[in-house]
C-alpha cells in the first residue's frame, strides 16, 4: 500500500517526502546510508591483497570477480525478491556479507579468496531488488523521483564518506576495514530486522514458478529492452571517470591530487545540488528527462578530448555531473512503473543488475579503448552516449505508442 500524502509531483519537497513517509521506508533509506558507510571492499580490496603480498594482476582480478558477484547477486535478488520480500532477503544479505567479509581475513589460498570475494559481492546485493520494490509500492506515484533521489543521496553520501573512514581504519589495521564492513552490514540486518515489515510467500507452486519466470517476461518487453540497453550504457559510459579519466589526466602530466580533487568536486555537486534539482525535473516527462541526461553526458566526456590542460578536465567532469544530477533520480525510478504492478520487483531487479554489468564491463572496454584509440576514445563515449540517447527515447516511450 502507498503512503497517502497532499503533495504531488509540482510541489513535492525533500523533507516533507521523508518525513511523510511510512517507517519501512525511512528504515531503507537509514539502512542503506549505514551500509554505504561500512563498505569498503570495492575501494581497499586492491590495496589490502597487495599488501598482504598478493600481485597487482592477481588484485585486479579479485575486484573484477567482486564486480561480477554483484551482478549474479541482482539477477538472485530478482528472482526471489517476492518469494523472500524486503526484511527477510535484507537480513539475509547483510548477515552473509557480514560473515563472509570476515572469512576473507583468514583465507590466504588465492582461488578459495576469490570465491570468497565472489560470494561477498553476490550475497551483498541480493537485497536490492526487494528492497526497492518495496520502497515503491509504499511511495506514492507522484513522490517516487523524490524519493529515489533521496535514497541516491543516501547511497552517495556514504559512498563518499567511506574512503575517509576506511584510512583512519587503516591507520591503525587494515584488518579493521572487514570488522567495520561487516558491523556495517549487521547494522543494517538489524535496521530490517525491527522495522521492514514481514512477507509471507502466499501462493503454491504454480505462482511461484510464475514469479521466478517474472524476468522472462521482463525481456520479452522490446520496448523496456531498449531501455535496459540504454541504462547500460549510461553505466558503461559514466564509470570511465574512474577507468581512463585518470589514465588521460596522467597522460596530460597533471598530478594525481587534482584527479582527486576532480572526484570530490562531483561527488559535492551531487551531494548538494542533486534533490534540488529533482524538485525540478520530477515535474517533467521521464523521456525528457533521459534525453537532457545523456545530451549532457555524451558532452561532458567528449569534452575530454579537447587539449586545454586542467580547465577541460574541470569543465568536462561538471558537464557530466550535470547529467548526474538531472537524470540520475528519474532513471532509478522509472522501472518502477515500467511493468504491471506484479512484476516490479523483477523490472526492478532488471535495471540493477544490468547497471551493475556495465559497471562491471565498462573499465575493461574503456581501458583497452584508451590503450588502442588514445585520446579519440572520449569521441566513442559521446557516440555511445547519442545511442544511449536514442534507446532511452524509445523504450521510454508510452505503452499506447507502440500502436501509433
């Protein structure tokens, strides 16, 4: 049941929209802000396996694997999201994050590691797709931009406040970053635990094979497919900010601290900027929305590929967090409604899972095209954009415009 509340999609407000909500959905938004604090194994698993005397391409590829984890993990989370629901597939995934994260302390056998760290990135996103399912079945249609914007700003917030908590746990054991993941991840099994509300799997053997064939009829939708493929790219196309964007600053002789100060001007626009202006965009068409998204996007990487020392890499980085900011909220919301009401879990799950592919294989295809291409790779991310571009304006479009 949604949430009813006065305001609508013209004057919805961050506040009001948070504190309006029902407790399930402040306890989703409160738990994945705790859980974003607490996870640093994507950022410190290199520097921990090297330091514990493993080699850089043994590092590397236990990042990849981590990566690939998480994608098994969303498809896992999809399919059962209905049978499990919120509270149960999030206590099952923080409490065997938790447990896992601290088996990788005393494994030294490097494949026994590596399955390790596959698990910990699967088992650590199967409570997504339930999870967000549940947060928009209890928020009201015209509230849902808002409210996945505010649960971005959660995850964006913790993502950028992690780094900094994990090198003061470093300074004293690196051995402190899993015990803090891992209690992070309790935290927010505990937050599921006490306020997301039970699902009992009503239905026999029949619905469930329906729901678990849920993600057959996600793909059998041409139209969602063509968003899928572009909600990928985007993904693909936006991680180059962390795979070749410091390959080209190097290559330009700028010193690596001001790669860093790059990265914090982004994350501090979105952190700031990024729910001031969803109460903008949530007033518009979500395929309007994706256009000026992927323009700004295509723009702002292709801008890299203009000589000009620092100004271009500055002025490139604020144009794509421009399409950030305007394009994030409505992008994460729309598969919400994309689908009969019966199958948001797996729309849900759908647009996860492929995101998290081209997070995954974005860096291997941006690496190898910076490597092959030079500084023309960052013209192929705007063309990648332009198709973005295109699939996003027709797998968004209407349903009744299918017919015209």
């Amino acid at each position: 049941m949604a949430a009813t509340a006065p305001a609508t999609a013209q004057n919805a407000r961050v506040f009001s929209t948070f504190r309006e909500s029902p407790a399930a959905v402040k306890a989703i938004l409160i738990g994945m802000l705790v859980n974003r604090l607490g996870t640093f194994l994507n950022i410190f698993l290199v520097l921990y396996m090297t330091h514990r005397g493993f080699t850089q391409v043994q590092a590397g590829t236990a990042l990849g694997v981590y990566g690939f984890g998480g994608v098994a993990g969303v498809l896992v989370g999809t399919a059962l999201a209905d049978k499990l629901g919120a509270r149960r597939a999030t206590v099952l995934s923080m409490g065997g994050r938790a447990v896992l994260m601290i088996g990788i302390l005393y494994l030294r056998n490097f494949p026994a590691l590596l399955v390790d760290v596959a698990v910990v990135g699967m088992i650590g996103l199967v409570y997504r797709p339930a999870s967000a399912s549940l947060l928009s079945e209890l928020t009201p249609k015209d509230r849902q931009v808002m409210i996945f914007a505010v649960y971005r700003l959660c995850t964006n917030l913790g993502t950028t406040l992690s780094p900094l908590f994990g090198a003061l746990l470093i300074l004293v054991s690196y051995n402190l970053l899993f015990w803090g993941d891992a209690i992070t991840s309790l935290g927010y099994a505990v937050i599921a635990l006490i306020l997301l509300p039970r699902r009992v799997d009503q239905g026999g053997p029949a619905v469930r094979r329906r729901r678990l064939s849920g993600l057959g009829v996600v793909f059998a939708d041409r139209r969602y497919v063509l968003f899928l493929v572009a909600l990928m790219i985007n993904a693909t196309v936006y991680i180059q900010y962390v795979a070749i964007l410091p390959l080209a600053m190097a290559a330009a002789h700028i010193a690596t601290t001001w790669y860093a100060v790059v990265l914090s001007l982004n994350s501090v626009i979105v952190i700031t900027c990024e729910l001031l202006m969803t109460k903008v965009t949530q007033r518009w068409p979500a395929r309007t929305v994706a256009l000026v998204g992927f323009l700004l996007l295509g723009v702002g990487q292709a801008l890299y590929w203009f000589p000009g020392g620092l100004i271009v890499f500055i002025g490139g980085t604020l144009v794509w967090t421009l399409a950030e900011i305007t394009a994030g909220p409505t992008m994460s919301a729309y598969p919400a409604n994309a689908g009969p009401d019966r199958l948001r879990s797996q729309y849900l799950g759908a647009s996860q899972s492929v995101f998290a592919l081209g997070f995954s294989i974005g860096p291997v295809i941006g690496v190898l095209g910076w490597h092959l291409l030079g500084r023309q790779v960052w013209w192929w991310c705007g063309v990648a954009a332009v198709i973005g571009l295109v699939t996003a304006w027709y797998g968004m479009r209407p349903a009744q415009d299918e017919l015209s």
